[in-house]
C-alpha cells in the first residue's frame, strides 16, 4: 500500500490545530461565532497554515455540508481569466447547501492572477457577494489589486516559530512510532525556516533512509549544508585562500546537490552568525544580493559562485 503523505495525514481539521499563528486564529474565531464572514485575503509565505486555516473555517461552518460549500482552487494552474470566467461563476451562481448562508471559494495563489484576471474577479466578487465569500491566498499582497485588497480583510501569516515546528515535528515522530534525535529536529527547523510543510515533508523523507532520525538524514535529504560546513566556506574565503574556498564549493554542488540558490542562501544566513566588522559587512551583503539576483535571471552559477568566494577573498586581504 502506498503511504499516505504526511501534511496531508498531519493537515489541521480545526482552527485549534493550526499552531504557531494564535492571533490571526483568534482575530478569525469570531466569525465563526457570529456565522459571518467578509472577504478575506491571506498574505505569507509558504507552508504556513493559509490554506489548512482556510479549510478548518469552511469545517466549522459548515460542517458536514463543508464539502459541498467550498471550493478550492489554484490560480498558478490557469492563470488566466478562464478560471474566473468558468470555474469560479460556475460555483459562485449556484445555491449553498444544507442550509447555509453562503459558500466559500478558496483560491490559492491569487497573486499568479494577471490584473485583468484581478479585475474580472473583482467584479465577480461583488456581483456574487450574497451567495459566495472569497478567501484568496497570496505570498505578496502587494501583488494583488488595490480595488481587491479594499474589500478584503487582509490577515498576515508569519513564517512559524522555530518551536512550534520542533512541537509539531515531534508530535508527528511520535504518532508515526519514529525516533528522533533533538540534533534531527534542530536540523528540520534550520531547513524548515518557518515552513511547515518543507518540515514534515523532510522528516518523512529521512524516515525512509534512517530508523533514527539525525541531522545527517535531514541535511542530506533535503540537499542542505550543514551550517557548520557553511561557515567554514565563508570563513576560507574571507582569509584569502580561494582555491580551498573553491574545493568546498565543489562538494556542496557536486556531491551534495546543492543549487546555486540554496547556497547564496545559506551564506547570507550563516553571515550574521560570524563576527564580521560592520562596513565588511555592508560590502559582503549587497555583493551577495547581487549574485542572487544574476542567478534568479539565469546566470551562470559555478561563474557567479566563484565570483562571490572572489569577492570574499579579497575583502579579507585588504
Ligand atoms: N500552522 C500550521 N499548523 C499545523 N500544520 C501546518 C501549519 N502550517 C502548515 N502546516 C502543515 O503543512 C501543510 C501545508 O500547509 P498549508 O497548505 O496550509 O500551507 P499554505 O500556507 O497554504 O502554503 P501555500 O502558500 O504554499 O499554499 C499542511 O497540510 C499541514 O500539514
């Protein structure tokens, strides 16, 4: 039998199992109270919580009519205005059912929407308003339209709590019947950065490859350096020796299957924790910016890599 996927068995039912976001929860609790709801527009990053809260709502209002109350749907699949001409009408002009006052329409990464997609779901919005409610997902509010985000009450999901990912993590172990080290689950919360689908997602992987889960399963999993190895990059490089920064280099992208990306990120995140005079640090940072952004618009990455150890080698000679 094919295992289930975690998130998906782990997936808070109620807005009491959503962790690590109690204030926007409770700000959200009161309209299940009152049987109300305004259009609402989720912002944050990913793998917070914004649709498994947006499904606990639906739950607790509807309740065992939820399913055929609420609909959820993605707009990076049609981005297009097909999806607000066809599929959201389709279900916005038709009734609720089992006596509810109205459906709800969850649609995920709305900020893939062009704006004369925006537009055209806007007018939907209002012209359905009695029948439908919208919550609509984004990463970047700033990316959805001004007329759009004045009729929605906008709540913000923060990236979780380093704890309250270790807590979850655990209580998932636990449940799954797997051991793992409290070096496994500071490793999750390095790789995880807050997102608690990319902790799961790597516990259940290393699970496949350790009976005990440490933070060698997790990094190597999740094709992640360890930190220590990192700082150990950085810390070549700034003392001048470019050939052995270079060699480090190699092993995260050859052997460890490091991308370009990853890398630049973990380097910036390592930085702060190295004791670094300030002015040197200003300098190391936009020159780490800028090798981001080269490689987000398809640079070479090797070149672009070796021209940031460069970089680094010879602040630390001058
Ligand atoms: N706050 C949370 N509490 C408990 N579990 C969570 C939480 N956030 C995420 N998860 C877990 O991660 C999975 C993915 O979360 P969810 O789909 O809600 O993320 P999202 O914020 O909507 O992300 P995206 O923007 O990528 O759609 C859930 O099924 C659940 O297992």
């Amino acid at each position: 039998m094919k295992e289930e996927i975690w998130i998906e068995k782990y997936r808070p039912f109620k807005l009491d199992d959503v962790v690590g976001q109690s204030e926007t929860v409770e700000r959200l609790r009161s309209y299940i109270q009152t049987r109300n709801l305004p259009h609402l527009l989720f912002s944050g990053p990913p793998g917070v919580g914004k649709t498994a809260t947006a499904v606990s709502i639906a739950r607790e209002l509807f309740a065992d009519s939820w399913q055929e109350n609420f609909t959820e749907l993605n707009a990076s699949d049609e981005r297009g205005i097909d999806i607000v001409r066809t599929k959201i009408k389709n279900f916005a002009k038709t009734s609720p059912i089992g006596g509810a006052d109205f459906k709800i329409i969850f649609l995920d990464e709305a900020d893939a929407l062009t704006s004369d997609a925006q537009s055209a779901l806007r007018r939907t919005m209002e012209r359905y308003t009695n029948n439908c409610r919208f919550i609509l997902s984004c990463n970047y509010s700033s990316k959805i339209i001004e007329p759009i985000q004045s009729r929605c009450a906008v709540y913000r999901f923060r990236p979780l709590s380093d704890e309250a990912v270790a807590e979850r993590v655990r209580l998932v172990a636990e449940s799954e019947g797997l051991d793992i080290a409290d070096d496994g689950v500071d490793a999750i919360k390095y790789v995880a950065q807050g997102d608690m689908r990319k902790a799961i997602n790597g516990l259940q992987a290393a699970a496949l490859i350790a009976d005990t889960i440490h933070k060698d399963a997790i990094y190597k999993i999740t094709a992640t350096a360890r930190p220590e190895q990192v700082r150990e990059l950085i810390e070549t490089a700034l003392s001048g020796n470019f050939t052995a920064a270079r060699e480090h280099l190699d092993s995260f992208l050859l052997e460890q299957g490091l991308s370009g990306e990853d890398v630049v990120g973990q380097i910036y995140r390592a930085m702060f924790e190295l004791d670094i005079p300030e002015r040197k640090m200003v300098e190391l940072v936009d020159v780490i910016a800028e090798v981001d952004f080269r490689l987000t618009e398809g640079a070479n990455e090797r070149i672009q890599l070796e021209s940031l150890l460069a970089h680094f080698a010879l602040s630390g000679t001058e």
